[in-house]
C-alpha cells in the first residue's frame, strides 16, 4: 500500500516538501531521486520540451553517483516522463507519453497540489472499470471473495475515528472485487484505484462526519450483497454509486476550500 504510506507522510510533511534532501540524508537512493525529479517534471519545474539540467549539477543536488543517476533516468524514461537525445540532452516528453496507469506517477501526482480535473478523470476511469469488475465479479466470485469483501466492509464499519484504517479497509474492498472478477487486466489497474482513493481520503476522509461514513459502509455493502446474489447489473449500479458519492464528497471538499 505504498499510496497509502505517501498519503500518510505527505500529510505529516504538509505536501510537497524536503524532496531536495532525502530522509536521514540517504542522498543516494534511487527511488528518492527518481520521485523528486518526477515531481518536479508533472509539476511543471521541467516543462515538456525543456532539459533537465546538466549531468554535474544533478550529482551536486543528490550527492549520488553517476551510476545511480543513470538508471534514475531509465526508471523515468521507462515511465514516459523523459527522452534522451544525441547531442541535445535529456528532454522531458509531452504529457501525451506519460504513463498515467504507473503507480508510481500517480502517487506522485496526487502527493502535489489538488487537482480536480485529473481526480475526476481517475473517476471516469473507475466508473468504467469497476463497474465491469463489479460485474463479472456477480458472475464468478467464490465463497473466499465474499468472505474478502465481508471482512473489508466490518473494517470500514468499525473504522469510526481513523480515516487510515477506514482507507486501508476500503482499498482492500476494492481490491477484493477486483480479485473476484477473474480479469488479470482489471486487476492491474489496482493503482488507479488505490490512487484516487488516496486523493479521496486526503481531501474529506467519511470517518470525519459520522452521516458521510455510514453512507459509505451502506454503499459498500450494497455492492457485496449484489455480488453475493449473482445480480451483476445491480452491482455494476452499486459500483458505479459508491464510486460517484466518493467525487461528490471530494467536489463538495474542493468548493468549501475555494470559498475559504
């Protein structure tokens, strides 16, 4: 649950900041490095088009070997975000080329300044695919996928004072569905949900008001009860509910802080 554990430390921190410095002065770790320069090439430090600076000066910044720079590059070219070019340097890519579905970019999305647009573009991505695994899962779930999605939902339920547990339990609902599909493909898009569940829990958590909790918990159990029964069009509609009452709480969130 990665996406979870930088929702955590990216609260902890205020958002976007330290990326210049590793934690406990660990200046060589791959991954850091490759999060702070991805983060500042969707925030839009290194626009599409632009150079990333000079091979020396991203030694100096990370304190790392060229080795480890190397394959921060290929991590990041690997995920669309940059091309290397002969006699040119290093280039960021268009938006176009990035890939979206690396869980990886979409938490590193979501760690920076709230973005309405692209959580509800993680929305229309869910609504499409969960619905269908909600679906296919009516069809093919085994008694071990609905004890899954019972043992998740009687988390959620209890989950009245930690929006952390409530957003574990939650992810791991999902995940059950997912399972319970039998579709490889809808499973490996795992990321976006877990992505925007995060965005979701970061802008108004249920567990902070006790009407929005229970509204969830219900929700959710409608979608198992659905599944359980074998009615696949019911619990593609359930799916498509819950899916919608979490942006219409995030929207709601985003007009309360326009306003303030």
């Amino acid at each position: 649950m990665a996406a979870l554990n930088d929702f955590s430390d990216a609260q902890k921190a205020g958002g976007r900041a330290g990326f210049d410095r590793a934690p406990g002065g660990a200046r060589s770790n791959h991954d850091y490095v490759a999060q702070a320069l991805g983060n500042d090439i969707l925030s839009g430090v290194y626009p599409a088009g632009a150079k990333l600076p000079p091979e020396a000066e991203m030694l100096k910044r990370f304190g790392i070997s060229r080795t480890v720079l190397r394959e921060v590059f290929k991590t990041l070219t690997a995920k669309g975000l940059i091309v290397a070019k002969t006699r040119v340097g290093t280039a960021v890519l268009d938006s176009s080329h990035w890939n979206f579905f690396d869980a990886d970019i979409l938490s590193w999305k979501v760690s920076q300044e709230f973005d309405l647009d692209f959580i509800r573009s993680l929305a229309e991505v869910r609504l499409a695919v969960e619905a269908a695994a909600a679906e296919g899962a009516a069809r093919r779930r085994s008694e071990a996928d609905i004890a899954a999605m019972r043992d998740a939902l009687g988390r959620m339920d209890a989950a009245t004072d930690n929006a952390r547990d409530f957003a574990e339990a939650d992810l791991d609902f999902h995940e059950a569905v997912g399972h319970a599909s039998g579709n490889v493909l809808m499973r490996s898009l795992a990321a976006v949900i877990e992505t925007a569940l995060v965005a979701s829990f970061r802008m108004s958590s249920p567990v902070n008001e006790a009407e929005a909790h229970r509204a969830s918990v219900r929700g959710h159990a409608r979608i198992v009860d659905a599944i359980e029964a074998g009615d696949g069009a019911r619990a593609a509609d359930a799916m498509r509910e819950i899916i919608g009452h979490g942006l219409g709480r995030i929207e709601a969130a985003a007009g309360r802080k326009g306003k303030g």
